[in-house]
C-alpha cells in the first residue's frame, strides 16, 4: 500500500497559553500526538501580541510555531467583518486547519472547528455573557464550509439538530483523557485536604459545573459522617459567589477546603489521596475530570446531563443534575460500601482504556484527510 503523501496541518494552540482549562489539555495531548506522526507536519499558530514568547518552551518538539504581532482583540474582529487576514498569512500553506476551542479563522485550505458543546444555546444563563457571540461566529465559520469536530455522540446530534447540519458536516472523534495518569502522593493529597477521607471536585469554578449543589449535598452527608471533607479544586472562573453563598450557608463549612487552581502535581495527590470523586456538571460535551479520576482508581459519582452517560459508560453512579439528596445518597453508598468502590474502581478502568490517545490521534489524522481531500 502507498504511503500517504505528508499532511501540513495548522493547530490553534492558544489553549495551551496561561492556567490551562480541559480544552488546554486536551489541545496539548493533540499536538503532542500529531507531532509525533511521521505523516503529519503540524504547525501551532496562536494570535496574541506575546504568543511568540509565551508559547516557547510549551510546544512539543517537532511542532513549528506561527505567532501574530497583532492581538485578538484586533484579529477576530476583523475576521468576523471582513475574513481576513487568513490564518495561512502566518502559517504559510497548510492542507487543513483545525481551531479546538471554538473560533475558527478564515483561510484557503478547508476548516475544521472543534464544538465542545452547546450550552451557550441550551443553558446560556450558565455561560458567561460573552458566550452570546458563539452562535453568530459558528454560523459564519459554517457559511464558509467549514466542518465540525465533537466529542461525543450526544453533541453531534444537537449540532446537526441546532445548525441544520447534514451528518457529513458533524464528525465525532472522541479525545483521550484530559490530562497523562501520573501516579500522585496520596499522603500529600491528604495533608492538603486537611484530612483523611475527603469528596474532591476538580475543574474550573463556574455554575454549569453544580458546585452549589455539591455543597448542599455534602452537607447533608456531613451531619452523618464526621470524618470527611469536599475539597474543591479549580480556578475561579465566573459565578463564584453562589458557590461562597453555598459554602458559607452550610452547616459543615468548616469541613469544605477550597484549594484554587492547583499545580499538576498537587492535582494528582490529591486525586490519589480521595475517597470519591464528585462531578455535578449540570450539562456536559465530554467531562474529562471522572476519566481523570478512573485512571488514578478513584470512584466516581456524576450526573445524568448531557454526554456524561455516554463516555463514563457504566463505571459510575449517576443522579439527577438537580436532585441534592440524590447526590448526598449517591456519596454516602459510595464511601461506606467496599464492593461498590471496588466495582466502579474496576468499572473505570476498562472505560479509561476504551479511550487511548492513539485511537484518538488516529481518528483525527482521518478526519483531516478526509477534509483536505474536499480543498
């Protein structure tokens, strides 16, 4: 069989600049697995004023960067009234362009834009006001033919239902975990939980993220159990302050640690040292913390909204989103009964392994030929 001639493609790698959020992550595992194919020649192009010194040392060997002297907030806009400048008067020629996070620029080669979920259109009381301008840029980015990349199942289909979308125009790759498992100390997750047993939440702090509720949950769990802790880690985004109000309401308060965001390897000692890990997304594209947590043998309990059944399969107790006692039950059968832990322990780790970064890499190296093929 003839080999395949070598693919040029273009990456948007602003993600990976600054705190990185799941999309970061995800967008980096990507890169590093494309620069790793002997096929592939991957281009990371970012547009920010300081992308040329940020993104340095942050590229995986083999990845040449393609940087703007021009800021976004110049950029996009102009893209949006004019289409151009296109994104090849930085990268040079490309066969396929690929934006993970959304905003795709215009350019010669054919586009493909990664929707990681709709929730600026189904719950936009839970995006921040600026999520308002998605709509409009995607429609645009659609107009000029572009092709969509999702996550799971679940998504394509609103996609194809929201947009009017043909199946060809929505493609599903599913992503490997967020982040590589690295074996944390479990001794140091502990001592920063400040206890022995402990509830974790980790991700970014924002109300589609059911914090609050979480809280509400664990205080009622806490009356029981005078032992265990909710740690929450993540970086405040934006809708904290119901979280403050949930915390500082609470009975138990003094038992909820709130850490920030937290450096990789606290992060992986403190999923190490949990006793379960709770994730009460109220909608969600993929959720990549309860994979996080499978790999290093953590338990998980999530809730029924959005993708979250599709990816986490069977290896994890599901609730309703908007049932606090549900989820105070779902913990408590979690943290006292052994064979349950040790079923979803189990459970998770053949859901992790359904999911491996090389079928990953594999799926969107044919998904990139397809589209370069139409250009």
């Amino acid at each position: 069989m003839a080999a395949h001639p070598r693919l040029r493609v273009a990456v948007d790698v602003a993600p990976l600049l600054g705190e990185r959020t799941g999309i970061g992550h995800v967008t980096a595992r990507l890169v590093e697995g494309l620069a790793a194919r002997p096929d592939v020649t991957v281009t990371g192009y970012a547009i920010s004023r300081t992308a040329r010194r940020d993104l340095e040392g942050v590229l995986p060997a083999g990845a040449r960067p393609a940087t703007s002297w021009l800021p976004a907030r110049i950029v996009h806009p102009a893209w949006a009234r004019t289409g151009r400048p296109r994104i090849e008067h930085w990268t040079g020629p490309v066969d396929v362009v690929h934006a993970p996070n959304f905003v795709a620029p215009p350019a010669r080669a054919p586009v493909i834009v990664s929707v990681h979920d709709l929730a600026f259109v189904h719950h936009p009381e839970l995006c921040r006001p600026e999520a308002a301008r998605l709509e409009p840029q995607l429609r645009r980015v659609l107009a000029r033919g572009a092709v969509v990349h999702t996550g799971s199942d679940h998504v394509a289909e609103e996609i194809r239902a929201h947009f009017g979308l043909p199946t060809e125009r929505v493609v599903r790759v599913y992503s490997g975990i967020a982040t590589p498992a690295v074996r944390g100390d479990a001794a140091t997750g502990r001592t920063l939980a400040g206890g022995d047993r402990y509830v974790l939440a980790i991700g970014t702090i924002e109300p589609r993220k059911g914090l609050p509720g979480l809280v509400r949950a664990f205080d009622l769990l806490a009356g029981e159990d005078p032992d265990v802790r909710l740690v929450i880690a993540g970086a405040d985004g934006w809708g904290v302050e119901a979280l403050s109000a949930a915390i500082a309401g609470a009975r138990a308060a003094h038992r909820v640690v709130r850490l920030g965001y937290v450096a990789d390897a606290d992060h992986s000692a403190l999923l190490a040292g949990a006793s379960v890990l709770a994730y009460p997304s109220l909608y969600e594209g993929f959720g990549h913390p309860p994979f996080e947590a499978m790999a290093a043998g953590v338990p998980v309990v999530t809730t029924n909204a959005g993708s979250l059944p599709e990816v986490v399969g069977d290896a994890a107790v599901f609730v309703d989103p908007a049932d606090d006692v549900a989820l105070a039950d779902a913990l408590r059968r979690v943290l006292d009964d052994a064979a349950l832990r040790a079923t979803l322990v189990a459970r998770g780790r053949g859901r992790v392994d359904a999911f491996p970064w090389s079928t990953a890499i594999d799926g969107f190296v044919e998904l990139y030929r397809r589209v370069a093929a139409t250009g």
